[in-house]
C-alpha cells in the first residue's frame, strides 16, 4: 500500500506538538515512562531532551523535525506495519520516517524490550 501525496502533505503539517502528548499518553499507560518514550525519540532522531523541548515549544511539523533530525543508521530495521501501511513499503522518506516514529511508540507501548526497540 503506498501513500497518496495528500497524506504525505498532512504528515508533513502535522506539529510534533500536537503528537507528543498522545505518543506520551499511549506509552504511560501500558506502564512505561515518559523517560522511555524520550529515549526512544533519541535514539531515533539524535536530539537531546533540550532539543526535543525546544522542537515541542516552536511547533515544529514534522517536516523540520526531521529535517534537523540525524536518523540513527539502524532506523531501516524498523519493519513491520503501522496505521494500515507497511513501513518497507513507503516511498517518501519523510512518511517512512514519521512512521518509524510511530512503530518505535507503539513497541513501546506494547511491552517490547528496549535493547529490542533499539535495534541492539
């Protein structure tokens, strides 16, 4: 299943603001942290906690998010389906990004071990 250029666009708007809470909000309450959603983010984007803070206060959308971001050079072993699309299957960087996001929270949320989530 590929993306259409209209959900690409609307990725691309949304905030990171705007989705921050709710990643924060799925994670705690599968009994995980907002410390482990964070790291995950780290891990994933090569911030640090000010950067991040500081990405949440300007609004940022997700396109200057990862357009400041150094993607960890494991992220491609991110696999696996998320809201309906298979991430191997994207084409355009920034929904793939996005979605390894997605997928890296909703193992979070799910239990997974974190040297499992990190691709260690």
């Amino acid at each position: 299943m590929t993306t259409t250029p209209e959900h690409d666009q609307r990725i691309a708007e949304l905030t990171f603001a705007s989705v921050y809470p709710h990643y924060v909000s799925k994670v705690q309450k599968k009994n995980r942290s907002e410390e482990d959603l964070l790291e995950v983010i780290k891990w994933l984007t090569g911030f640090n906690s000010a950067e991040i803070e500081e990405l949440i206060t300007s609004k940022a959308t997700f396109k200057e998010f990862f357009e400041r971001a150094t993607l960890n050079p494991n992220a491609n072993q991110i696999k696996g389906v998320i809201c309906g699309y298979r991430i191997e299957d994207i084409i355009t960087p920034l929904t793939k990004q996005v979605r390894y996001l997605d997928k890296l929270v909703d193992e979070l949320a799910k239990g997974r071990a974190m040297d499992k989530i990190l691709r260690v």
